[in-house]
C-alpha cells in the first residue's frame, strides 16, 4: 500500500517537474520575444528621429547654402563657403543614419567587435553573479538595518 503511494507521489512530482521546467522556458521565451519587441521599437524611434531630424537640418542647410552664396558673390569672397564643408559632411552623415547603410555597417562592426575583440566587452569586476548580488544585497540591507537603530 505504501509502495503504491509513493511510486504515485514520485509520478506526480515528475510530472510537477515537466510542467514547472516548460513554464519556466514559456515565460523565458516570452521574455524574450517581450525584450526583442521592445528593442525593434526602440530602433524605430531612432530611425524615425533621424528621418524627422534630417528634414529640418536640410532646411537649415538649403537656407544656409543659399544664403552663403549670395552672401559670396556680393561680397566677392570665396572664403564665405567655408561652412558649407562640414556643414555638407553632417548633411551626408545624417541622410545616412536616415536613409542609408550606417545602420548594417554599424551592425556588421558590431559582430566583427564581438567575434574578434571579445575582451573588449568584458566587464570591470566580470560579470555580476548571483554570489555576488546577493553579498551586495546583504551588505545594503545590514547598512539599512544599523542605520534605523
């Protein structure tokens, strides 16, 4: 009678086990697809400032342009267009970021840094571990607690 209960509970268990372990990797998949979401959308936003960015800094720059030469050719000075160079380089830069490639060649360095230069995103102290949140955790929660007293 008691090999039956227990060989029953022992099943039970088991099958609260699968159940608990596929939860658990449903909630992580979730999250997952929860931060990737949220990132594509934070990309979004990026993407879109920079389009709405470029409008207004073409304005400022077609003004500028125009205004640098007819400032040139009344005062007959060549000299007046030199803002137009760098001027013309943040133009280039932001239509780029708006509307060209910057982004896939950032990505692309990004895997290159990853895959080559791994030591470079090493952290200071490695990376944090459970040991080590919970000894800060601990250490903050017996400050709190002395500084009540």
């Amino acid at each position: 009678m008691g090999f039956s209960l227990s060989k029953s509970m022992d099943a039970n268990m088991t099958k609260q086990q699968e159940f608990m372990l596929h939860n658990s990797r449903l909630q992580l998949e979730r999250q997952i697809l929860m931060q990737n979401q949220m990132r594509e959308r934070q990309m979004a936003m990026q993407i879109a400032w920079s389009r709405e960015f470029l409008k207004y800094f073409g304005s400022f720059f077609a003004l500028a342009t125009v205004g640098l030469t007819v400032g040139a050719i009344k005062r007959r000075k060549a000299a007046i267009f030199a803002p137009i160079v760098p001027l013309g380089f943040v133009l280039v830069y932001l239509m780029d970021s708006a509307y060209g490639t910057l982004i896939y060649r950032m990505r692309g360095e990004a895997e290159n840094i990853m895959t080559s230069e791994q030591d470079r995103l090493d952290q200071p102290h490695s990376t944090p571990t459970f040991e080590s949140i919970e000894k800060a955790r601990r250490a903050k929660s017996s400050l709190a607690s002395l500084l009540e007293k």
